[in-house]
C-alpha cells in the first residue's frame, strides 16, 4: 500500500489479523480514518476470501471504534481481481450516533478486500475507513484499492 501524504504510518489496531501495517488520519477530535494491510488466518468463519471480507467488516463495524452503532448497511459484495488473484470487495456504512462527543460525524464508510494469494494458511487484506461524506477520502481509499498489488 502506498503512503498517503500527511497520514501518520501507525496507529490502527485490528484484532483479528497479523503482519499489519497501517496508516491513520485523524478527520476530527476522538476521529480517525485508517488504511491497513495485514493477513487473516484461514479458519472456521474466513474459508473464502468472501467469507473473509464479510465476517472482517462486521468485526470492524462491531469493534469498539463504532461506539454509539446504530445500524450496519452493506453498500456491496462483489469478486475482485488483485494482481491476477482472486478477492472479494465488501463495502459497509457504519453509521453511529454520537451527537456530543462527535458532532457531525455520522459514520464511516468502511472498504474490506481480501485476496487469495495462493498461501494455504492465510489471505491477504487491505481494510479502510472513510468518513461518510468525506469524498476525498473515499477517493483516496479507491485509489489505493485500484493499485494494490500482491507482493511474495
């Protein structure tokens, strides 16, 4: 993944995967917006990289970043190609309620790719927030989905 211009090259934790490597951008006071790329292990609930992408974004959607949830919407589901290899791209809103810590922000847009990289013990992920309305943002986040590639 490429480094996003004024963007801090750390800071995003995700629970769930390994050799992660992220970038955050703080959108307001309490706010941030995150790219990450990491693995995900193979197992019960991540058997496809569908199943992966899927069950990743409602770990995000339901983790603690999205206190004040009150509703998920999956925006798509759709295969992708990475590299020649075979992902899925799932896209949520998150949105929260939140109108005295953080007024204004009504959630993120939330992008989950997973990548069959052809590794029998794990997929490779990208994972990134934007915030809802934050055109700029959504763009770089396709930007970034556009140009990923799989590196051995």
């Amino acid at each position: 993944m490429r480094r996003i211009k004024d963007w801090d090259p750390e800071g995003n934790q995700l629970f769930w995967t390994y050799d992660l490597a992220s970038q955050t951008f703080y959108y307001a006071a309490g706010w941030f917006n995150g790219a990450s790329v990491s693995a995900v292990k193979r197992q019960k609930d991540f058997k496809t990289p569908k199943q992966a992408a899927e069950s990743s974004a409602s770990c995000d959607a339901h983790s603690d970043y999205y206190k004040g949830l009150t509703g998920v919407e999956q925006v798509f589901s759709k295969p992708i190609q990475v590299d020649g290899r075979p992902g899925h791209w799932v896209r949520i809103r998150a949105r929260i309620d939140e109108p005295e810590l953080l007024p204004g922000i009504k959630g993120d847009v939330v992008d989950v790719v997973v990548v069959d990289t052809g590794d029998p013990n794990e997929f490779s992920m990208f994972l990134a927030s934007s915030t809802i309305g934050d055109k700029k943002t959504l763009s770089t986040m396709e930007e970034l989905i556009k140009g990923l590639r799989v590196v051995s």
